[in-house]
C-alpha cells in the first residue's frame, strides 16, 4: 500500500485478491490475513500500524477495514483542517495602527 493512492482502493484490491484464493480453494488463517493488511499500510501508519499489533482482542476482516477507513477519514479530515489554519496563517497581514 503507499500513500498516494486511495486507501480504500487498495483495501478493495486486497480484499478481490482474498477472494480470488477463496475461489482457488486457498484457506488462510483469519489472523494471518488481518497481520498482512495491517503491515502492508502505508509507512506514514506506523502509529497507528503499531496500535492494532498490540490490541489485546483480534479485529474480523470487515471490522479492521471499517477501523482503517474510519481512521482514513479522520487522517484526511485533520489534513484539510490543517491545511486550511495554514491559508489562513499566510493570508494573515498585520499592520502598524497610528
């Protein structure tokens, strides 16, 4: 997974490829497949990668991805909030009062 492109995309990609091998009657442990999607997120999740690695109870597939792309959502909310403190911020202009 990278950053550029959108997480849910990705998780839809994923998730066809799961898919895929349940057709090709190729079982995996549930475990296994929430540890891959897990570590495949993007490096700028290392944060948040290191907080599912250590929650006590196992997330199911479908709560994991809702988890990811609530996450997602908030991430990208901060982001347009920030960027916009910061417009505001430049298009600040102080001037001497007389």
């Amino acid at each position: 997974m990278v950053d550029n492109k959108d997480i849910k995309t990705q998780i839809n990609e994923y998730h066809r490829l799961l898919e895929d091998m349940k057709a090709k009657n190729i079982k995996l442990p549930k475990g296994f497949v929430n540890g891959i999607l897990i570590e495949k997120l993007p490096n700028s999740w290392s944060d948040y990668k290191q907080q599912l690695k250590h929650k006590h109870r196992q997330l199911s597939l479908i709560n994991l991805i809702t988890h990811i792309i609530i996450v997602d959502t908030n991430r990208k909310e901060l982001q347009a909030t920030r960027k916009k403190k910061m417009t505001i911020k430049a298009n600040l202009v102080e001037g001497n009062s007389h």
